[in-house]
C-alpha cells in the first residue's frame, strides 16, 4: 500500500454546491462486498502467487462481462530482491465518445509481506488484503456492474493497478509502479481528471482531505466533500489530515491528471492499526463503508455530471 510522508491536520470549510439527482443508480453496497469476498477468496493476490494468477482471471472475466472495452497493459519491474516480475494494469471503458473523461482507480495487488504484524514470525508472510487492495476495486467492480446496466453521461475509465504494494518503507517510489508504468506510457485518452480509492472498507470509516490530493486537484475534492455532505455520508471528513504517496501521485507527476485520493489511512483508528498486518481480513471491512464511498461516486457521476 502506499507511503504515509507525514501528518497534518487543518480544519476545511466547504459550501454545499451540488443538487442530488433522482435518476442516479442505486449502489448495492452488499453487491460490492460480495466482490471484495470473492477477492480475498483467491488468498494473498501478491504478484507472482497463485491467487494473484487466479484473481486476475476473475477480474478480468467480470470486467468483460460488464464492459464492451477490456484490455490489459502489461509490464515488467526488477525488485530489490533481484527478482522480476509480470504484472498487468487492467483497464475498462464506458461511453468512449464522450468528451468528458473521469478515470477511477484502484489497486489489485496485495501487500507480499506482513511487515507491520505484532508478531514478527508472520513479516515475510503475504496479507489477504481486503482492505488495502479488495475495497477499492470491489466498488470499482460493482461501478462496471451498474455502468453495463446504466451507461454513464461521460466517458469511464475503470483502471486496476498492479505493483502498488510491493513498496520498500521510506522509498516513495518503490510504491505505485502500476500507476507509474500507466502515466508514462498512458494506454488511453488523458482523462480530465482522476479519483483513486484505496483502504475504503473499514468498518470505523473517516476519510479526511489528502493532502496531494488537495493540492493537485483542490476544485474535485471541494465538489466530492460537498456531495458527500449533501448526502449525509458521514465517514467524509473536511479537514486535511494526512500526505500519502499514493497512486494518485504518478499520475500527476508524469501525466498531469488532475487526481485525488479517497483513503481512510487509520484502520481502523489511530490507535491500532492493521495496515500491511495479517489482521487485513474481510472481517474488519464492512459493506455499509463500501456502499458511503460508491453511493458518493454514483451520484457525482450521473448527478453532477449531466
């Protein structure tokens, strides 16, 4: 999962703008935890193991059954341990005509090592990750489920990140190399703007204002924090509290995408943490965080976006 490069808290006031829509889609938020499930089924989904193998079939069978565009983008990273590895970004698209383009995104992969476990014979071991890695494509997969059934009024583009977990602490850009790949060799239109999603299925949700993301795209996260107000989603928070090298940082570093982060980085509080530890499991996730983050998404999309 991506880097934390520090704290920072500052209260943010943000004006109400946006008119909810009565003919946006309603998100099944259990429909999206049964995707997140499906995905820690397959085990840890750490490149090179057999349920990332098994969990890109998935993915890339379910996408297809809910897109006319799939494809896979391909690449190959050296790690530090001398090894290299094959991985994929995968990407969907929705109504390619439009001239409106949003890309949303979210990584696939899985942490290889419990680094952050209390107990340290479990450091080499590999996370299942449900909620770092599966939260964050399950909204994408039940996205690609209501776009089949409700094509959008803009153009889509779902894209799946590969390699953003198999960071080295204190080495930002060790982290994110699916997004890296992706912004310098862009397989698509550049989109307007960006939204990644990542470590959204605590069960104790708070998601404060990223601070990249403030800065690189300050007009889409006051939009997104107002309709989430609008709506009564109260796991969003306005207030700046963390910087995260995330990735939506590659995208704007190398591609100039407007992008921002949708991240609750304390899980579950700022007291215990089971980030990049073996306590990552389904049980600690909960489809009611799913549905705050996907009803916020759908409603942007199909309210705001006509």
């Amino acid at each position: 999962m991506k880097l934390l490069i520090k704290n920072f808290i500052c209260c943010l006031s943000i004006v109400v703008i946006i008119t909810c829509n009565e003919s946006v889609p309603d998100f099944d938020q259990n429909s999206a935890y049964q995707f997140l499930l499906d995905q820690c089924d397959f085990g840890p989904r750490n490149p090179g193991s057999v349920g990332y193998n098994n969990c890109r079939e998935f993915l890339l069978k379910t996408l297809d059954g809910y897109s006319d565009t799939v494809f896979t983008q391909p690449f190959v990273i050296d790690d530090i341990d001398d090894k290299q590895y094959d991985l994929s970004n995968i990407i969907a698209q929705y109504n390619i005509n439009s001239n409106s383009h949003l890309l949303i995104g979210a990584h696939w992969d899985t942490r290889p090592w419990a680094d952050n476990d209390l107990n340290i014979q479990k450091h080499n071991q590999p996370i299942i990750g449900a909620n770092d890695g599966a939260s964050g494509v399950s909204v994408l997969l039940e996205l690609a489920r209501i776009f089949h059934d409700n094509p959008p009024p803009i153009r889509v583009s779902l894209v799946l990140f590969d390699g953003e977990d198999m960071g080295r602490p204190g080495i930002p850009k060790s982290y994110a190399r699916g997004s890296q790949f992706f912004a310098k060799n862009l397989p698509i239109n550049t989109p307007d703007e960006a939204i990644i999603l990542d470590m959204i299925g605590d069960k104790e949700l708070h998601i404060p204002i990223e601070r990249y993301s403030y800065q690189q795209n300050r007009d889409l996260v006051k939009r997104l924090w107002s309709l989430a107000k609008e709506l009564n989603l109260e796991a969003f928070e306005s207030r700046i509290v963390h910087t995260i090298f995330d990735d939506h940082v590659p995208l704007w570093q190398e591609a100039k995408i407007p992008a921002i982060d949708i991240i609750d980085f304390n899980y579950p509080n700022r007291y215990s943490n089971y980030w990049h530890t073996s306590q990552d499991t389904p049980d600690n996730c909960s489809a009611e965080s799913l549905g705050q983050v996907g009803s916020l998404l759908v409603h942007y999309i199909y309210g705001s976006q006509k």
